[in-house]
C-alpha cells in the first residue's frame, strides 16, 4: 500500500483528494492545524491518519510521521485571498514553510511530489490568447511570486534528488461548499435571495472549472507514469463573464438586478484566465465531465440549505 502525505488536508481541494486517495487504497497522512477539530469530515476515510502540525512547524513533519512515504503533495498556503495576497512578509513566510514541507516529503523518502500551483504565477492576462505551460511568468502579486519561487525550489531539490516533481496550475474553481466570498458563492446566495448583484463590467474572458473535475485531473497526474512538470488546470472554455453572470441567474430562477460596472476594474486593469490545457489532455486523456450549467445547481442545492 502506497503512503501519501497531503497538508492542508482539510481545505476545499484538500479534502476531495484526500477522499479519493482513500478510496483508491492509498495510505493517506492526512496534515491539519494544530486548532483544527472537525475530525468527522475524515471519518468515513480508511487507510487515513489525521497529523496535527501547523504551517512553521513542516519542518518537523519527518517526526510527526516516522514512517517512509511515497507521494507528497503540498497544498497548505495561508493568505490566498484579498489584500493578503499582497502581503509580503506573509507570502515569504509562505514559501518557507512550503520549502520545509518540500523537504520534509524528501527526507521521507518521496519519490513524487506534487505542489499546488496558481495562475497568479504567469501574471496579468489579457485578451484572448490562451496561456500556456510555456509562456514566461511574470507573477504581479506578492502570493504570485512567492508561489512561483516554491515551484522553482520544489523543481531544484528534485531535480537534486531525482524527484518527480507535479505541479497542477489552477485557474478558477469553484464548488458547492467553497468559501462564502468567493464571486459564485456570494453571488448565488445574493440571487437565492433575489437582491441586487454588484459587478464590474464582466467583460473579461473567464474559465471555470468544477471542483471534483479539479480532482479528479489531479488523481489522474498523480497515477500517471509519464506525467511531469507544470499542468494548466481548467475547463478549457472561456467566454465572457457576463454570460456566466446571466447563466446563474437563469438557473436559481432569481430575480436579482445585475448591476453590472457598479465595481470598478482595478488600476492594473482588466484580467482574464484562459487557460490551454492541451498538456493535461494529450499526457492524461483528462477532459472535465461537469458542464457550468451542472456545476451550479450542485451549488444552488447546496447554498439553499444556508441561505434559505
């Protein structure tokens, strides 16, 4: 049986793979806080073993966990929303405890490891050429570049060890119990209420990507034999925000007024994410199987029970 050793077990993405890995016969080390208590979501996971050690403390992980594993996969970053993905000084602090996770997983033996990376590295996007696996990055916040230099440690250190090393990109994902601030969960839960939705223009070209789809891509990376370096992951579609906007007020059949370009752009402008995911699907066959229109009443059935 092949260990794995995941951090941020229990975060949105976390917890979905750490399920799939348990069902898949893995032996999963399964790595949250130290003030984390919500032991029930992992309950019903065999082959699953909760390790209590915070982010400054992933350098002793090797001590946590005393046993050789074969897979780590480090999902654990604080700061990845609103004005924190500025902070500096909390980004560094990011990238270091990563790089003592990375090491951690070495010094466990790993023979794999996979890190979870962001769009944010390649930068701003514009227009609607699709960015590639290739293109330079030119992260332009402070988590972008700090999340950037984690995968090029992480690819340093395997390389050194004859490692291999994953990186999945994430572009936007989103799901039924996803943070209550991100854009499709406050704006589905506006619309189950039928109050007016605050927006910018939506003009910007986007690309969503359902949460298990996310999952199951990586699992797919995961198992490969082949599979190596930096993956795109998204849906692959990308059309206008707008459409998307009108797509969840015509399936939670709101009344909501779109108040669209009540919000202004920033000053660095407008922004897509438009992924190519060529890569993932010509090394794994990987093509998402949850259309936008599935994805969102999955959500809506789920926020109904808190909104409502």
């Amino acid at each position: 049986m092949k260990r794995v050793i995941i951090t941020a077990a229990n975060s949105f993405i976390g917890r979905r793979v750490t399920k799939v890995l348990s069902e898949n016969g893995y032996y999963v080390y399964a790595v949250v806080r130290n003030t984390f208590t919500d032991h029930d979501i992992f309950k019903e996971m065999v082959n699953c073993k909760i390790i209590h050690c915070d982010m400054n403390e992933y350098d002793a992980l090797g001590k946590c966990i005393a046993e050789r594993c074969d897979i780590g996969i480090a999902m654990a970053w604080d700061g990845t929303r609103g004005i924190d993905r500025s902070d500096k000084e909390k980004q560094e602090n990011n990238f270091k405890n990563s790089a003592d996770a990375i090491n951690s997983f070495i010094a466990l033996g790993c023979s794999k490891i996979i890190t979870a990376g962001s769009q944010a590295e390649y930068g701003s996007c514009f227009g609607k050429r699709k960015i590639t696996e290739e293109d330079i990055c030119r992260p332009n916040t402070a988590y972008g570049v700090s999340k950037l230099k984690l995968f090029e440690y992480a690819e340093r250190r395997c390389a050194e060890n004859r490692i291999v090393l994953i990186e999945p990109r994430y572009f936007s994902l989103y799901g039924e119990d996803d943070y209550a601030g991100t854009m499709i969960i406050s704006i589905i839960r506006k619309m189950l209420k039928h109050k007016p939705c605050e927006l910018t223009e939506c003009i910007q070209q986007w690309d969503f990507l359902y949460i298990d789809d996310a999952v199951n891509a990586l699992y797919k990376l995961l198992v490969s034999e082949t599979a190596e370096g930096i993956y795109n992951i998204g849906s692959g579609i990308s059309r206008p925000l707008r459409e998307y906007i009108e797509e969840m007020r015509r399936i939670s059949d709101s009344r909501s007024e779109l108040l669209y370009g009540t919000i202004p752009y920033p000053e660095t402008g407008i922004v897509n994410t438009n992924p190519a995911i060529d890569k993932l699907l010509n090394t794994i066959g990987w093509k998402p199987e949850t259309s936008f229109e599935e994805g969102i009443c999955e959500v809506i059935r789920y926020q109904k029970g808190i909104v409502l």
